[in-house]
C-alpha cells in the first residue's frame, strides 16, 4: 500500500462507503479539499489531519504512518 496520507485517506472513505462529499461533511471540510488530498494536488493541511483525529480517532494514526495497533483501539484498513 503506497504510504502517502492521501492514498489512505481514499482507502478509509471507501472502507467506510462514503462519498467524498459525505466524509468532507463529517470531519467539517470541503469536497474539494478531500478530492485534492486524495489525488496529491495539495499537500495536507494540519487541520484536516486534527479534524480527522477528532472525528475518526480510532483511524487516525494509521492514516499518519500506514500502521495501527489494535491493542490500544487503532484501526487501519486493509485493502483486498
């Protein structure tokens, strides 16, 4: 799985089966950042990675380094 905060942030949308409008909504961002993150047009600002960690705790260290650690309540997705 590449390693960049984009491709993982894509990989948890679609874990969760939301649109990119449905995630912006959730974490209180817009659309279009959420598609200009996933696609590498802009780097990540600090707040939409505080946002996440606010909304989606469990998933947001795995979204900063690719790893998760069950044993303190992490979750990382795993593609198929």
């Amino acid at each position: 799985m590449p390693t960049d905060y984009g491709y993982r942030l894509k990989a948890l949308r679609e874990k969760l089966k939301i649109s990119p409008d449905e995630f912006a909504n959730m974490v209180g961002i817009s659309p279009d950042l959420v598609m200009e993150i996933e696609q590498k047009a802009r780097p990540v600002p600090v707040e939409l990675k505080s946002r996440v960690a606010f909304t989606l705790p469990e998933y947001s260290v795995w979204l900063v380094t690719g790893v998760a650690d069950p044993r303190f309540g992490q979750i990382g997705v795993v593609e198929s």
